[in-house]
C-alpha cells in the first residue's frame, strides 16, 4: 500500500512498472545517493550514460523514488521517467535532486515569472498608465507571497 502523493499531472501519483527486474541490491550499487531513498525497483528503468551531465559517475538506472516536499513537506514521487527527462533532455547536472513537489515546482516558477515582469516595469520610466497598473496588481500579488515585505513600495506607484 502507497501513501497519497502529491498527483503529478504527466505520472500520477502511484510507483509506475517498468516491466523491467533489477534487483534492489543492483539499484543501489549504480547510483551512490540512492542508498539514502525509500526506492520502488518495480519502477527502474536504464538510463542513456551518454546523455547525461556528470563528472564521476552516471546513473545507470532510474527509479522512482520516495520524496518530502520541503515547501509544503506533502509526500510525492520523483519518478525514473522524471529523472530521464531531467537528465537525459534537459541535461541537467546528475546530482541535482527534486526537493519540492510539483505543486510546489509550478507556484515557485509562477512567481518567478511574476517577479521578472515586475521588475521589467519598474525598471521601465516612462509606463503608460496600464502598465503602472499592472505593476500595483503585481507588486499586490508579490506581497500576498512574501516577496515584497514592505507595504510603502506599493503605496509609493504612481
């Protein structure tokens, strides 16, 4: 029996089956941080060492792994085919691990685009009046997240 993850939109929220059969034991021995995680090897899949970004050692094999947000600390799976896409496609770093769920993932990329946008505008002299607008409706919005601390940087747009 599996807790309830965190649903990820493209994977679910349950251990995937591979079909493939590796053992525990092979699991641990391809990749050294998996010794650290509550792993599902039904899940694993090999991996394509040379698409990956590493120095050392590659990840022969992805596997679903067990993980806490450390945002909202809910359960959620990083999943071997997450893993692939990250690594293999996206090429990132082979020690780069998942910490937030992807509700969590999807609000910190939210307001990240919110922030870009604010900072555009107010970098911006000479705004139309809809764009001033819009950067009051930003600055309100990056307040409610704790972005902005200081009440009086919205009071002062004019």
């Amino acid at each position: 029996m599996h807790k309830d993850y965190v649903v990820h939109p493209r994977y679910g929220d349950k251990p995937s089956y591979s079909g493939n059969s590796y053992s525990y034991e092979e699991i641990i021995d391809t990749y050294w941080g998996y010794r650290r995680e509550k792993l599902f090897p039904e899940s694993a899949i090999p991996a394509d060492t040379s698409k990956q970004n590493y120095s050392v050692f590659p990840r022969t094999i992805y596997v679903d792994i067990e993980k806490s947000c450390k945002q909202c600390g809910r359960p959620f799976l990083f999943y071997a085919k997450e893993q692939k896409y990250w690594y293999e496609d996206l090429h990132f770093y082979i020690d780069v691990d998942c910490v937030r769920c992807i509700e969590c993932r999807k609000k910190e990329q939210s307001v990240k685009s919110l922030i870009l946008e604010y900072e555009q505008l107010v970098k911006n002299t000479s705004r139309t009046n809809e764009e001033t607008r819009r950067l009051k409706q930003l600055a309100l919005e990056l307040y409610k997240v704790g972005y902005i601390t200081n009440e009086n940087k919205i009071n002062r747009i004019a």
